[in-house]
C-alpha cells in the first residue's frame, strides 16, 4: 500500500514537470525582435553612436564609410558579371 502510494506520488510530480516545461517557455530572458529598421547604431548614447566597421565613428568618418561599402559592392557585383561572361575582374 505504501509503495503505491509513492508511485501516485512520483507519477504526480514527473506529470506536474513535464506539463510546466510544455507550458513555460524556453529562456524567459530572451526579448522578440520589434525594430527591423537595422540601423547600424547603438544605444550608448540617446539618438546611437554610429559603427565604422569595428570601431566607433569619428566625425565625419561615416559617411566615408558608407561610400566605402558601397563601392566595394558595386566593384563586386561588377566582377561577378565579368566572371559570369568568361572575363577577368
């Protein structure tokens, strides 16, 4: 009788766990992502601080970096043309 009793008792608490970590979720810690804009600031200071690579922008330093990128994917989508026709980059 006391052995069934501790059965119920075990079958109770495994039931009682596997239905709190079916309804809890995984890592409450972790926040869903609402701001798509991908802006590449961050929020050390109020309006972000602009990122140049792996280092924080000086001033005026990133819009150079802008142009930067931006040519560098031109010239590559330009090589991956000459690429596509047999050429050479």
């Amino acid at each position: 009788m006391v052995k069934l009793q501790h059965m119920g008792l075990l079958a109770i608490a495994i039931s009682s766990i596997v239905a709190l970590s079916i309804t809890l979720p995984a890592a409450t810690a972790l926040t869903q992502r609402d701001n798509f804009d991908d802006s590449h600031t961050t929020t050390i200071y109020l309006g972000g601080q602009k990122i140049c690579g792996d280092h924080l922008c000086k001033h005026g330093e990133y819009d150079t970096h802008l142009q930067q990128i931006n040519n560098a994917q031109q010239a590559a989508a330009k090589c991956r043309d000459a690429l596509a026709q047999g050429k050479k980059c």
